[in-house]
C-alpha cells in the first residue's frame, strides 16, 4: 500500500476497500465450495456465484475509473464489466489486477477534491469522490455479510 496520501480519508477508504474485498472473496468461497442456494432473483447478479464475483469485483473496477474520470485523473486499463462464465478460474487474479490499480491514483488528491464537488455516479445519483469511495469500501460488506447469512442458514 502506498504510504503517501495527500488526503488520509483517501488512504482509510482504499485500505478499508481492500481489506472488505479479500474479506468478501474469502466468504465468496466458503458460500461457493458449501454450495448454498442464492437468493432467486432475477437480477443477472445472482445468477451463479461466479455472476455474483464478476459483480463485485466489477465494480470495484468501476469505482476507481469514475474516480478517475470525475477527476481527470488517468484512468486504469481494468476490464470493469468481466463475464462471469468461468470466472472463477481467473478471480483471484483478477483481484489483485483491481487492489494494484487501486493503489496509487488517489494518493495526489485533497480533501477539498474529495469532497466539494459531486459528479453523477454511473447510475446518475450525484456523489463527490468521497462518498463514492464509502460506497465503494460497502459494496463488498454487503454481499459479503449477505453470504454469511446463507452460510448460517
């Protein structure tokens, strides 16, 4: 992890991020190998535990990209939409291709550049990058917690 943040909130944010990724990708197996049914839904999301992987790890590519944009930062070369049809196979990687690309953009920004302007996120609800960068540390808690409550039942 790069030590160096202008802004600390930046650097808690893409910390937390990380740790709650791993954290999710490690229930992601438990839930995976046990073989618990997903929620029925027809969100293409829920689809297979690979859909739900592809979703989340996704995203997270999509977060950083928006950032960036929002920004005019450069933006990371991350396939943001993976396929998940034998994604499995290839998420660990994958992981760590996005945890790489997080580590390093936001180290220059201020708090001001955080948090004064809102931009419209990918599904038009305005957030200024530090919000988007909470929702993004969120994302994988959620599905995570999600998957532990499938694993108790």
């Amino acid at each position: 992890m790069n030590e160096i943040y202008r802004y600390g909130g930046a650097r808690t944010l893409v910390e937390l991020h990380e740790r709650h990724l791993r954290e999710l990708f490690g229930v992601w197996r438990r839930a995976a190998s046990a073989g618990v049914a997903l929620p029925e839904t027809e969100d293409p999301a829920y689809a297979s535990y690979e859909a739900l992987l592809a979703h989340v790890l996704g995203c997270a590519a999509r977060y950083l990209v928006w950032i960036c944009e929002s920004l005019g930062l450069p933006a990371p070369a991350l396939e943001t939409r993976p396929a998940p049809e034998g994604f499995a196979v290839r998420a660990a990687g994958y992981l760590e291709e996005i945890l790489a690309a997080w580590d390093g953009p936001l180290t220059g920004i201020t708090e001001e550049q955080a948090c004064a302007v809102a931009y419209p996120s990918n599904w038009s609800t305005p957030y200024c990058v530090d919000a988007m960068l909470e929702h993004a540390v969120m994302h994988p808690i959620r599905h995570a917690h999600q998957l532990r409550r499938l694993l108790e039942r």
